[in-house]
C-alpha cells in the first residue's frame, strides 16, 4: 500500500541521493514503482526531486540567513526546506501556502512539534522578507556559480577554457530539463512510419533537430510506447548519435566499440552498417555487457558480438590490425550531460579529472594497434573538459606518429554541426542545440 505522499517520497529520495549517493535517475524509478504513485504525481515528483537537485546551491544560499544553526540541522530537515523552498521560488503553479503546510506536516511526521515550528518559522521568513539577493556576491565566478548552482572550482576551470560568457550560457542551460529525443531503427522502419505510429498511440512528435533518424518527444514518455517495445526506436540525445555517424562506416566492415554499455552507440553503429559485418562490443562489467545484449535482441540487430573485457587488455584477445573502425566512447566526468544527472557535478571533484584523462589515454594506446592502415579511430566523451577532450587527443598523437587528424570528419556529420568541427575535432556544448555536451575526435591511421 502507498503510505508517503509525493512530497515524502521526493525527500526520501533526495535523502537518498545526499547520503548514499545515490544516482538520481535510477532512484526515482525505483521510488515511483515502491509508492505506486499515480501518474498525476510522478510529473511533480521529477520536477520536485531534478528541481531541488539542480538548484541545492542557490537554495542553501537563499535559507542561509533564515537558518541560525545551519550545522546542527539534520540532513533531512535541510533537505526538507530546499524542497519547499523550491517549490515556492520555481513552481508558480503551487501555492506558497500548500509548499508551508505541506512542509509543517512532514516535519511533525518525521520529527517533533519544535522542528515542525522551525520550518514553518523559517519558510513564513523567506515568505515575507523574500530571498537575499545575489547582486551582493562580488566575485563574478562565485556569483555565477552560486546563481546556477554549480561548483565554484567547476565555474572557474571553465572560464579559464571558455570565458565568462560561454560558460554562463553552458551554465543556465543546464539548469533546463532535458529534451526527449530517439533514434529511429532505419534497418526496420523510416521516421516517417514511426511518427505516424507514434501519433496513433497518442504521442505528439517531431523531428530531430540535427540528426536525420531522430525524434523529438513533445508530449508523451517514447520509452512507454509499443514503438519502443517493438524495437523501432532507441531513447538517445542526438549529440550522442553523431558518434556513429563520426565513424563513417560501411556494411560488412569489422567494427570495435570498445567501451559499449549500454549499447546505444553499438546499435546506431549495427543499424548503420544494415545489419551486415561485425559490431565487437566490450565492456568491463558483466551485467552492463547484459544491456547490451538486451538492446541489441529488441531491436532485432544480428551483428553485434559481447564480450566482458576490460579495453586496456584487449590485444590479448584481438590481433593487430583486426578492424576497419574502432570507437573509444570513453569514461568521463560527464560534465556534458549535468542536465540528465544534476548530481554528478556535485558528486565529482577536480582531482578526479587527471584520472580520467590518464584511463582515457590507456584505452587509446590499447586499442591504437588493433586497427587497420588506412582505418578510422573516433574518440568520444560527453564531457566539456579539455583535459579530457582535446588535451588526451594532443597526447596520444604525440606518442602515435601513426595517426593523424582526420579533416573528413566534417563531411560525414550533419549540416547543422560542421561549424563546430575544426581539425577533425567536434566540441559540442549544451547551449548550442539543447543537446548534451559532447567532444568528438577522428583519427585516420596512415597507410
């Protein structure tokens, strides 16, 4: 039986996410299906539990001078407070005084009548008197940063790589829902028949915006739909579907992504290939390897081969010169993809980036000899950060005279995104599409 209302189960999820660490994302799946939340309150719940997520740091600086013993306030009535103060500041639909008494309910539930009084004290504070103003931070970065809730280190290392005015905007974007968007499974239908399928089954569409297999959801979930079950179509942002299309490949090729899971690359790249040649799909954990598969059977694609591997030991399965194309879509900080999961820019620190830039680079120096003269290694990460784009890029060239940029990139992406590639380098940020930021390399092994 359902015993929390949508208010309780979005603190206890965001609790989650605050103690635990919790991936966001995948805890509020959980949470909807536990509590059985009806579908009217599963859209304010997300809203609710991004929402708080998204804005925790300005929220903390707003609550700060209504809260004379911030240290001593358990986690969870601070978490409570953000939550409502959220909900009073960003949600017009919802009344001030339903935020309060909704608040004051919790906290006589889950604490005692002296912290019930505490929220409602401070909430009818910010109520009347209003939020401090940001105009008084003098730091430009720490204004910015407190203003869209970004880390300051964060806000500084990307002034430094883009100025002021980039990463403003790259900073305000992600402060916005995502898109919906998917892929069109092109070896079984056209995005014409999907759309109109999709239309009868109550879901309004339209297409990409840069890619020529996607779709855009404007109303309605696409991973509810019989479309999706019957394989027709895979939830993909369309920054992400450039990939496959960066490695420009040909059917019956033999093809590596090196570090797969879940899959969405792999399948774009079978279904490009029109289900011909060899997709070697590997990543270094079993049950991600099982997604893989999972995706490859629904959408009824025969060339992709699994294998558990870690992609720094692959030469001692694969012989050199084993393939036409090789994909290195690498582990990152992902701080391209922040509007998806809010938690990983509090949840990353900056001593953790030179460890991805090193991993990064290994995997490229494993997979370097398996590809054949004349083939095209394509780097890829859904992160922002030179050091883990450009910077891994100029380091494995040094190392490898045997590579070289390819300037061909260009001609292989859509329209809409060559302004963007430069060098055979694609630097794709949030507030140019509203996709997911993106860093896409290709290189050509000399002949």
């Amino acid at each position: 039986m359902r015993t929390k209302n949508v208010r309780e189960v979005a603190l206890e999820t965001l609790l989650a996410v605050e103690e635990k660490e919790a991936y966001s994302n995948l805890l509020l799946n959980n949470m909807i299906q536990t509590y059985r939340l009806p579908k009217k309150d599963v859209g304010l719940l997300t809203e609710i539990v991004y929402g708080t997520i998204q804005r925790r740091d300005t929220l903390d600086y707003y609550l700060r001078p209504f809260i004379k013993k911030a240290r001593k306030l358990q986690t969870w009535v601070k978490v409570l407070l953000r939550l409502s103060l959220y909900q009073m500041i960003y949600l017009d639909r919802i009344p001030d005084r339903a935020a309060i008494f909704e608040a004051v309910e919790i906290a006589k539930k889950r604490g005692h009548q002296g912290i019930a009084s505490m929220v409602n004290g401070v909430l009818r504070a910010i109520q009347r008197e209003g939020v401090p103003s940001l105009d008084t931070i003098v730091d430009d970065i720490e204004r910015l940063a407190v203003a869209t809730s970004h880390p300051y280190w964060l806000v500084k290392r990307w002034v430094n790589q883009y100025g002021i005015e980039e990463t403003k905007k790259m900073c305000e974007t992600n402060l916005h829902a995502p898109k919906q968007t998917a892929r069109v499974n092109t070896v079984r239908t056209t995005v014409e028949q999907v759309i109109h399928t999709l239309e009868q089954e109550g879901v309004e569409v339209a297409r990409g915006e840069i890619v020529e297999e996607a779709i855009q959801a404007k109303k309605g979930n696409l991973a509810h739909t019989q479309v999706f079950q019957k394989g027709l179509i895979t939830i993909q942002d369309e920054s992400s579907m450039l990939v496959a299309r960066a490695l420009g490949v040909h059917e019956h090729e033999q093809v590596l992504d090196s570090c797969a899971a879940p899959g969405g690359k792999s399948t774009h790249i079978a279904e490009l290939m029109n289900n011909t040649g060899r997709v070697v799909s590997l990543d270094i954990h079993e049950h991600k390897v099982k997604l893989i598969e999972e995706q490859a059977k629904r959408l009824q694609l025969t060339n992709i081969v699994t294998h558990v591997l870690d992609s720094r030991r692959v030469a001692d399965y694969f012989a050199e010169e084993t393939f036409d194309k090789i994909l290195v879509d690498a582990p990152c900080s992902g701080f391209g993809v922040v509007r998806r999961k809010p938690d990983i820019k509090y949840a990353k620190t900056e001593a953790d980036i030179p460890a991805l830039a090193t991993l990064q680079f290994e995997i490229l120096r494993a997979v370097a000899p398996l590809l054949k003269k004349g083939g095209t290694l394509v780097y890829s990460t859904c992160t922002v950060d030179e050091e883990e784009n450009g910077a891994v890029i100029r380091q494995f060239l040094q190392q490898h005279p045997e590579f070289i940029l390819d300037e061909t990139l260009k001609e292989r992406l859509p329209k809409k995104v060559q302004p963007y590639v430069h060098d055979g380098q694609l630097h794709l940020l949030p507030h140019y599409f509203g996709s997911d930021g993106f860093f896409i390399a290709s290189l050509r092994k000399k002949v």
